[in-house]
C-alpha cells in the first residue's frame, strides 16, 4: 500500500486528506485517521488499491442510482446500467399520481464493462425541467430488469414572505429552559414560548421567536442538559409540556389535582432563586402528574384526534416509545442492552413492548400532547402577528446512544464522532459525542432520515434554524477514542441535501437560516445564499477579513442573514464587553495561548469597537457598560439584515454564557437559569414590565435613545 494509493481511495469517498487550520497553517490528515474513517464508510483499507477498482464499480453494478435530486427548471440527466444492447424504458410517476412516459435518451459514448461475468452497458436519460416539485418515482425497464427510485424534484430558490422581503423582521432568540414563569414546573415551557410570543406580537411588533432545539432527550433522572445532544431529532422533550394545559387535566379527581397543584407550588417556591436549570425536580414532579393525567378517559373526540396522531406518526413514533420504556428498565444507551434487544426489529422488542404497553403508550401519548402545545404556540403567535412565529432550532446530530442511532443504525457511521476543528474561540477543536450519517447510506435510505426530520421541525413553526449548516456540505469526522484534532473533514451530497430542506420548507411556507459561523468555506455560503438560505451574523465576528480587519460597517453586512449582537456559544454581551469569555476558557485549560494575549486581543477589541460606535454618534466618549450594549443593538438596526435577533439574556443584562464549547461538566453548560447583571433570577412576568428589555427592543428594531 502507498500513501497515493490510501489518498486515492480517501478521494472517491469524499474524504479530505489535507486542509488549512484557523491560523492558516497546513495540515496533512494521518493514515491512521484516514484508514479509521474509510473502514468505517465500509472501505476495504487493508488493498486500498482494489477498494478503489470497486469504489468506481459500484455505480454499475445497480440499475438505477439509490436517489435522484434534482433543480426545478433545469433538466438534469441520470445513467442507467443494463445489459449491453438491451432497450431501455426509462418514466416518471408523479407524487400527485400523473405520469410522464418515454424520457429522452441521450448520447453517451462511455464502453461498456465487463461487471461479475456480465457485460454491462450505461445508457443517459434526460430528466425534463418542467417537472412540478414533489417527491416522485423515477423507474427504468429492459428485458426482465426494472428499478424505481426516489426522484426529488426541489425549488430553485426559497423566497422570504412578503412582509419580510420589504421590512426586515425581529424577534427573540431564548434558551427555553432556562425561562420560567409563575405557572412553569421549575423550567421553561411551551405556555411560556405562547405568552412570550403573544407580548412580543403585540407589545412590541415582533416577528419570531428563536428557541433552542427542543428535541427528545432520555425521559431519566439526570436529563441530559444539552439541546444539542437529543436521543432523537424526530420528536419532542416532553419537559417543554404544560400539565395544565391537557384537556384531561380537569378530568383528575379534584383531591388529587389539588395535591398536584400544592406540590408544584411548592416545587415553585423552592426554585424561585435557583440560579441553574433544575430540570430534574421538576420532570420528576410533571412526570408524575402526566402519568396521573394519561390514565384520565379522553371524549370520543380526543381518542379519535390521538388515534389518528399515532398511526400519521407511523413506525418512528412506535420506536421511540419503545425505546424510552426499554431505557427505563435497561438505562439509556442501547449499545449497553441486552443483544437481542439492540435491534428494534427483533421478537425480544416487539414482546417487551406487549408487556409493557401502559409505559409504551404513555411516551406515544406525550409526544401527542407537545405536538398540541408546539401547534398551539405556533398558531398563538401567527394569530396574534408575528410574520414566522416560533423558529425551531435544529441540532446537527443525536446521541449515539439513543432513539435515532438505535432505529436507524445503518444509516450511521460505527465508530465516528462528529466534532469541529480547532478555531479561535475552541482552540483545542471539539468533540460533540454525536455520531455522523454515512453518506453513502443516507442515499440508499433516498433520504428518508433527513426528509423526516426536516419536515417534523418545520411541523410547528415559521422556520428552523440549521445548527451547524456546513454539514450538510461536510462534517468534521473524529475516530471514537481519539482527539478532535485527530478528525478529517468528509463531505456529503449538499445539492440533495439542501434540496430536500429547500422542498420541505417550501411545502411549509418556511424560512431557513443557515449557522453558518466559524470556520466555513466561502463557496458554501454562496451556495445558500443562492438557494434564498439565510446565513447567520454575529456583530463580533463581522470584521473586514481582506481590509484592516476592523469592524464590518454595517451597510456592508450581507441582506440575507439573521443578525444578532451575541449568540448561546458566547457570553452575553455585557460579559463579553469584559472579556469573561477569555478567563473562563483560562480557567478551563482551552487556550492554547498565554491568556495575557487572549486578554490583550480582548481589550483591543473593544477599543475597536468603541471607536466604531463614536464614528457612527452611537456613544459618547465615555460610556457605561449598558449604553455600549444599547449602541450594539442600534448598529445591528444599522445593517441590511433581514432577521434580526435580541438575546433574552441580553434583554435582562445577564451576564453568563449558556455553553461554553470545547467543556462539559467543567461549566455548568445548558444549565444556566435566567438572571439580570447581579445574578438575581429573572422571571418572564419581569421581562413583560423591564425598562432595560424595551429599551433594547426599540434599539434593535432601529429606535430608541441610549440608557
């Protein structure tokens, strides 16, 4: 074997094997990395030589190819593989039941090869451009030989809706959880994304509300803080549900929803100063009044209305409830199950979840009532205003351990870790403990996984934000065991994969913002913008990169974006005013240099910035900590944006990042309740009457005088 040969291989699996770190310095990818990550794309590493002879083999061993994605309004053309000289029929069944028969043939002069003892030929067909969008099925005839596939038709370009497109919108970007209210369980919930909504539609002319991922976590003490490490991306944490707020509710008998009502009031008292997220006291409390309220009889309607929930939701919905009854009686990670029970097809699954259908039945039953609350939150803020409403926050993986990588284990990777490279604010690189999709096989699936998750988040709500966007064009790929700086970069189909997103959000009438922060490659936010995918905006990241590198002026910010101040990955503004971001990494040993330089960087930055901000008669010579946040606010309002997001934490003036990338336990990560500037909690009845918050919120629409 010799390294072209390895490097080859690694090429035709769209693995890089060489790239430019965040201080422009070249690094050659390890044979040891490339080797772990091809073995685990199903390559055959031991003859890299032979592995690519099979690699550029595989396309003619099939009929069809395992999907076709393609552009409304451009013809596009597909290769079929048949018998040499056989005659070939190649048609299109539309999604709406039509057909178009006889697709036109065109030339192809490639020969034809010897393939398994069969001389195979390739034929070209042309896919017509007036195709309506739509998932349809594309099949192809010779002999006794047929195939159909995927065909995807997808939107060219998604446009914002009306009123966008000629008035930029704002709204809210809120860790829910981290909220709460006089009638919340000790966290946020979906009543309290509903009246905060409903305030800022009506009070305050807002357009959307930015929430956190609120994906499914393991339903267990402890619940895993971290919206971005889900059990599953298809369904929903029931922690965001309000008891309440179930019909059945009022179904209790009086004593016992009376000594519900005293518990939580007393759960309420107890974490009124709590200044971390007590999620476990109180899912342990709401758990139990759910449980009290599932046994409640439902009218005809009601049982009807959760029938037809069930059987729309189909298998996925079956397996995540079987999942969460397995974890409660065999932990949360199915890799530690007993064997005959990892796989979600097998008699052992199918004969645990007979026995244990009251539990079963219990999570389908959950994942109904947060589909009514998310609807109900959604349609609150449409009806009251708001241009989007809620904007889901989508995570970029799942936990290797849960619902998603145990129902579709073919489709993921074995043995990989997704994760980033080192940049300046993680200089040592970071592991996300999430496992990747193969490329190859989320082709065989046609996408099926994506297609679901997407249209599931898009369900609810006016538009998603894609965490980590540039991994639908490639993902930092890490080998299990190793560190981040040990990963490569492996690249996916983007054009179907941003096609799909494209056709989802269209059906949905949705926006989609695309995080593009960090360390992106230019090509792929020219891509998105080109698709109508909005990128994301962060004011201390917006510099001049090929001038003097001093703040971008905001006439020259990019239109198509959501901009914001801050973002939940840095310190809210007045902490990072004060460089609390540089320390805390210090304290954590995640620089990689002396802090005396990162501080120095720190300070210089915000000199940069102060002088910004006088050029522009945004602040005086010698402003306070508040009316330099205000000014922020007011140079956002300055820019072409057409989103526009204030921090729920900066509307209070608190002070402590949510998450600080590259750590875990070390910070209290996803863990950090509301509070104002001296860290006295903040609940939301207070945001509703703050001074400070409409101060903020006048500035950010493009108003207000300074504090």
């Amino acid at each position: 074997m010799t390294d072209r040969d390895l490097g080859e291989l690694a090429a035709a699996y769209g693995v890089q094997t060489e790239y430019w770190d965040w201080q422009g310095k070249h690094v050659e990818v390890s044979a040891a990395t490339l080797r772990a990550i091809l073995s685990a794309l199903g390559a055959d590493v031991a003859d890299p030589a032979a592995a690519l002879e099979e690699r550029r083999l595989a396309p003619w061993r099939r009929m069809l190819p395992p999907a076709v994605v393609v552009t409304e309004g451009r013809r596009a053309q597909v290769e079929v593989h048949v018998a040499d000289g056989s005659d070939v029929e190649v048609w299109v069944d539309l999604e709406g039941g039509a057909g178009r028969r006889g697709l036109r043939q065109l030339d192809n002069w490639n020969a034809a090869r010897e393939i398994d003892g069969e001389r195979i030929g390739e034929a070209s067909f042309e896919i017509p451009g007036d195709l309506p969008l739509g998932y349809h099925r594309l099949h192809a005839r010779a002999v006794a030989r047929e195939a159909d596939v995927l065909l995807a038709v997808t939107p060219a370009r998604l446009e914002l809706p009306e009123h966008l497109a000629a008035t930029p919108g704002w709204g809210f970007a809120v860790q829910l959880y981290s909220v709460h209210s006089a009638g919340s369980w000790a966290t946020g919930d979906l009543t309290d994304l509903t009246d905060l909504s409903v305030w800022a539609a009506t009070e305050h002319g807002a357009d959307f509300v930015l929430v956190n991922p609120l994906h499914a976590v393991a339903p267990s003490e402890p619940m895993t803080p971290s919206p971005y490490l889900p059990v599953t991306r298809r369904f929903t944490n029931p922690l965001y549900v309000r008891p309440e707020r179930v019909p059945e509710w009022l179904g209790l008998k009086r004593g016992l929803r009376k000594q519900l009502e005293e518990r939580r009031a007393q759960l309420a008292k107890a974490t009124k100063k709590s200044t971390t997220v007590e999620r476990d006291a109180g899912w342990n409390l709401k758990r139990a009044a759910l449980e009290a309220v599932h046994a409640v009889t439902r009218t005809p309607g009601r049982e009807a209305s959760y029938r037809w929930f069930v059987k729309q939701s189909g298998r996925s919905l079956e397996d995540y409830a079987r999942w969460c009854a397995l974890a409660a009686e065999y932990e949360d990670d199915w890799r530690e199950w007993p064997e005959e029970l990892r796989d979600p097809d097998s008699p052992a699954v199918a004969a645990f979840a007979d026995e244990h259908e009251w539990q079963v039945d219990f999570h389908r039953w959950l994942q109904w009532l947060a589909t009514e609350q998310l609807d109900e939150a959604q349609a609150a803020a449409r009806r009251h205003g708001m241009a989007l409403g809620v904007l889901n926050d989508l995570a970029v993986g799942v936990h290797p351990g849960g619902v998603d990588a145990w129902r579709l284990q073919q489709v993921y990777a074995p043995g990989m870790l997704v994760g980033a490279p080192p940049d300046a604010y993680s200089q040592t690189g970071q592991t996300w403990g999430q496992p990747p999709w193969s490329p190859d096989a989320l082709a065989e699936a046609a996408y099926e996984p994506f297609r679901e998750i997407v249209a599931g988040v898009l369900r609810h709500s006016g538009g998603v934000r894609m965490d980590h966007v540039a991994g639908l064009f490639r993902l930092w790929w890490v080998p299990e065991g190793r560190s981040a700086i040990d990963g490569t970069y492996v690249r996916y189909d983007h054009d179907a994969l941003v096609g799909i997103l494209c056709l989802e959000a269209r059906r949905a009438g949705a926006v989609v913002v695309g995080e593009d922060v960090g360390v992106v490659e230019q090509s792929t936010r020219e891509y998105l913008a080109g698709r109508g995918i909005l990128g994301t905006s962060i004011l201390w990241f917006e510099r001049d990169y090929f001038g003097d590198g001093r703040p971008l002026a905001p006439e020259r910010w990019r239109e198509l974006c959501l901009g914001s101040v801050t973002t939940h990955d840095l310190p809210p503004s007045l902490s990072y005013l004060a460089g609390d971001h540089v320390l805390l990494r210090e304290k954590l040993g995640l620089l990689t240099r002396p802090v005396e330089t990162e501080l120095a960087e720190t300070r210089a930055e915000r000199e940069l910035w102060l002088e910004t901000l006088r050029s522009r008669g945004l602040v005086g010579e010698d402003p306070g900590e508040e009316e330099i946040v205000l000014a922020l606010h007011r140079f956002l309002a300055e820019t072409p944006a057409r989103l526009r997001a204030l921090s729920l934490a900066d509307a209070v003036g608190d002070r402590r990042t949510q998450n600080q990338p590259g750590s875990v336990d070390e910070y209290p990560n996803w863990r950090v309740a509301l509070t104002d500037a001296s860290g006295k909690p903040v609940p939301l009845e207070k945001v509703f009457t703050s001074e400070r918050a409409a101060r903020l919120i006048a500035a950010v629409k493009g108003g207000g005088a300074s504090v």
